[in-house]
C-alpha cells in the first residue's frame, strides 16, 4: 500500500470533516457564482480561488466515495471516486495531494500503469514533489518495471545522498533491470562516500548471492571484482578467492579456478580449506596427482607443495598418508622457526579424530591451544572431543564459554554447549542451548540429533521424534533411525 493517502480519511470523525469541508468549499462556490451574476463580468483575480474551492469540493466528494466503496458497490464507488479526483486535478492541477488520491485509488485497483502515468505527468511540472517521485519508484516495482522505478529511485538518491537503505534499494532495482555495470559503479560510490566495512562489503554479498544460481556466474565475477578492489583484509580477500574459485568451475575454466585457490589460500595462509579444495580438484585428474607428487619430492619443495599434497591424498581417501605429509610439514615449519596456524592444527586434528585416534588428536590440540590460545575453534573443537567421550567436561565448559564470548550466536559452539551439560546430567540447562543452536542451523543433523535427545530427557517424548525425524532426512544415520524405531516412530528416507 502506498503511503500516501492521509490516515485521518480512514476514521468516522475523518468521513465527517470530509463531508464539512465539501458543504463549506460548495457553500464558497455559490457565493462566488452569486456575486458574478449580480456585478460586474467576473474578474479574473477571483478565479484561482474559485477553481481551487471547486477542486476542494470534488476531492471531498471523492474521499467520501472511497469510503462509501467498503459497500456492496465497491467497482463503480471507486470508478466515480477516481472521476471526482480527476476534476480536482484539472481545476487545480499544481496541488499534488490530488495526483496521490489519483495514484492511491488506480494502486487499490491494481491498475500500476495509469498510476504510474498520473504520476509521472506531475513530476514532469514539479520534479522536486519527493514523495510522489518516491510513490512513482513502488509503483513501478510493482507494475514489474524496475528500470522505471530505479530512474525514479536515482532522482531520489541525488536529493538524498545520506540514505543507505534508499541506494541499497537502488542497486537492487538496477540488478533487476539488468543494468548491472550502473548496481556495480554505485556500489563504489557508496564506498567512495562512507568508507566503512558496511559499504566494502556489500559487492561480496551480491558476489555470494549470484554465485547460488549458475546462471548468473559472470555477474558473481563481477561483484567480486569490485569487491576486490574495495577489500584489504586478508581473511575476506581470500574468501573472495574461493568463491571466485567456485564460479570459475561452474563455468567450466578450471584454470582459472585453480589459480583463485592458490591466491585464496596466499591471502591467508591461517585458512586451508582452499588447498582441500584444490587437492578434491586434483584427485580427479590423474596426470596433476603425478605431478603434485613429483614436485612435492624435490629437494626444493616448499611447504605449500607438501600441503598440496596432503589435500590430494587425503581427497583420495589416503588419510594415513595425508596425517603422515602434515606431520612432515609440521617438522619443516618448526626447522624454519615457524608455529603453524590454527587452521593447520584444525586440519590435522580432524583428520586424525576421523580415524579414531584421540590421544593424537587431544595433545595436537592441546599444543595448538597454547600457540593460539585465544581460537575460537579450536577452542570448541577440543570441548567437543571432550564432550563426546564424557571426560573434562569442567575444562570442556570453559572452553567453550571462550568459544562463545567470541560468537554467540555460533550454532557449532552453541550446540557444543548444550553437549556438555547433557552429558553432565543438567538436561534442562541443555535443552536451552540445544534449541537455540537447532534455531540457527536447523539443516545441521547432528544438532537436530543432540535437540531430540535433550527433548527425550525431559520427557518431551514426541518433540524428540520429530527433531530426530528431521536429523534422518537430512543425514541418514543408523543410531538416529534406530532411536526411531525404539520409541515407535517410522524412519524416513532421507532427504535428496
């Protein structure tokens, strides 16, 4: 609905002072036409004042024809409440209050074309009318023509330059109207304006959100090409990198996909899951596999060939393999004076829980938290090992209220969380943790798991069956159907 009608139409006491004003603008009417017939031919100084009291009339008569339009006779009240404004406009044409009743009424009707010309002929006389230019910009958007409303929305924005909601609005309507370069270019000039994070990020937000439909890549390789240009932060540079890298692929350049993870994972060498990527890449490519090992075994090796190799194997399902490389890479780093990052010690670790090999896996961690005692993620990452086997879960707690005063609203940490108070006995306090974790990540299995499990404890018996109902269509696991099964509840097929 457009904001422009005033609401005090809407009420009785409204109709009311509708119906005076039109008895008092007729009433000054007469007197006008009695003085002409009983003077002098009428002079033309009065003639403004008659055709604006005329105008008054008919807006008055049609306001309470539009109310009368909530009968029985909606159509033709309507139709003849349009007519009643029309006349206002001709006998006042400069008053834009009439153009919006006009512009309100064919809106209603969902008549968005003659709304948006109505309004369009008045800006064309006044283009400083703001509100009926920014009525005109929701008209169009409606009326499915973007092109329309982002020519209007311009206009506005230029008046407005402050107004961050109006040109994200605006960038909006260009990528609808294919006007892609005009969305990117204003992009830049948000930055150019405001020079914050808010602004440098919003081109990698489109990046992300073309990147979804693979029909759009090449308009997701442009935002990430503004979005580089706007960025100097390592972690988003390379991030930018492996989503270039993937839309890359969906176009079929392999190349050039390859060469984005290399960049990505140069930007910031604290992130591995660019050279994963890579090495699931290569693993399919029997020729790059021989390569990669080669070139790993010279004596001139750096430790990104070896990571590469790691990344391959371990994509080959040669996990003893892989551990063994990143252990050697770890030996290396160490000889050049080097601590690993966190991300290093996360990739290692996980491969080495994959395995069952916990002891290894708790003192790599244990050594990685005293590097960087301040991960989040690795932080979590421990506490959850812990919280599995149901040991340290006092140290396990501490580490993950560590892991939340980073991230709150971190799902992982919040379901890691209620893990540990679930198997420390405290159910309800679980449950609290469990809930918000499944609210935000509901398409996580295991957190829809650990919810039904909490639910069951606190005797919510059918709560539980649903949330583990949903965990088995998402990830078919044997202990979650058998749950089902124990308590009477089908198990379904998972979810394509």
């Amino acid at each position: 609905m457009l904001p422009i009608r005033i609401p005090l139409w809407r009420h009785p006491a409204g109709t009311c002072f509708v119906l005076f004003l039109f008895f008092i603008a007729a009433l000054c009417v007469g007197c006008f036409s009695h003085k002409a017939t009983n003077s002098a031919p009428p002079s033309v100084l009065y003639e403004p004042d008659s055709r604006q009291a005329g105008a008054l009339a008919l807006y008055a008569q049609g306001m309470v024809l539009e109310e009368s339009s909530k009968g029985s006779d909606t159509n033709a009240a309507k139709e003849a409440a349009l007519d009643a404004f029309r006349h206002a406009a001709n006998l006042d044409p400069g008053n834009p209050k009439f153009v919006a009743a006009i512009a309100q009424n064919l809106w209603d009707r969902e008549r968005y074309d003659d709304a948006l010309e109505t309004l369009e002929k008045f800006l064309q006389r006044d283009d400083a009318a703001l509100e009926l230019r920014l009525a005109a910009a929701r008209v169009a958007e409606a009326a499915d023509r973007p092109a329309d409303a982002a020519r209007h929305c311009r206009i506005l924005l230029d008046a407005q330059p402050e107004d961050r909601e109006l040109a994200q609005a605006l960038i909006r309507l260009y990528f609808l109207s294919e006007q892609s370069d005009r969305a990117l270019a204003l992009m830049r000039e948000q930055n150019e304006r405001f020079k914050d994070k808010a602004s440098a990020l919003l081109p990698a937000q489109w990046a992300a959100y073309f990147s979804r439909d693979p029909k759009l890549q090449d308009i997701a390789l442009k935002c990430i090409d503004t979005a580089r240009d706007l960025q100097d932060e390592p972690q988003i540079r390379g991030v930018l990198e492996s989503l270039a890298a993937e839309c890359w692929l969906n176009l079929g350049q392999t190349n050039k996909a390859v060469a984005c993870l290399l960049e990505a994972y140069r930007s910031n060498e604290a992130e591995h899951s660019p050279l994963v990527r890579l090495g699931a890449l290569w693993a399919t490519m029997p020729d790059a596999v021989k390569a990669i090992e080669d070139k790993a075994a010279l004596p001139s090796a750096t430790h990104v060939d070896m990571l590469l190799l790691a990344s391959t194997r371990q994509a080959l399902e040669d996990k003893d393999a892989a551990i063994k490389i990143l252990e050697d890479v770890y030996a290396l780093r160490m000889r050049q004076g080097y601590f690993p990052e966190a991300g290093f010690y996360i990739w290692l670790a996980a491969l080495l829980e994959s395995k069952k090999a916990l002891p290894e896996t708790e003192r790599w961690l244990t050594e990685a938290l005293s590097v960087h005692p301040y991960s989040h993620e690795l932080q979590n990452f421990l506490a959850y090992m812990w919280a599995e086997q149901g040991i340290n879960l006092d140290k396990a707690n501490k580490l993950v209220n560590a892991a939340l005063i980073a991230q709150p609203n971190n799902a992982a940490y919040q379901d890691t969380k209620g893990w540990i108070l679930y198997k420390a006995g405290r159910y309800y306090d679980a449950l609290q943790y469990l809930l918000k974790a499944a609210e935000n990540d509901n398409e996580e299995p295991v957190i829809l798991d650990h919810t039904g499990d909490a639910l069951l404890a606190v005797g919510r018996k059918n709560e539980a069956i649903s949330f583990w109902t949903e965990s088995h269509k998402l990830s078919p696991e044997p202990t979650v159907a058998e749950k089902l099964r124990q308590h009477g509840a089908p198990v379904p097929e998972s979810t394509p």
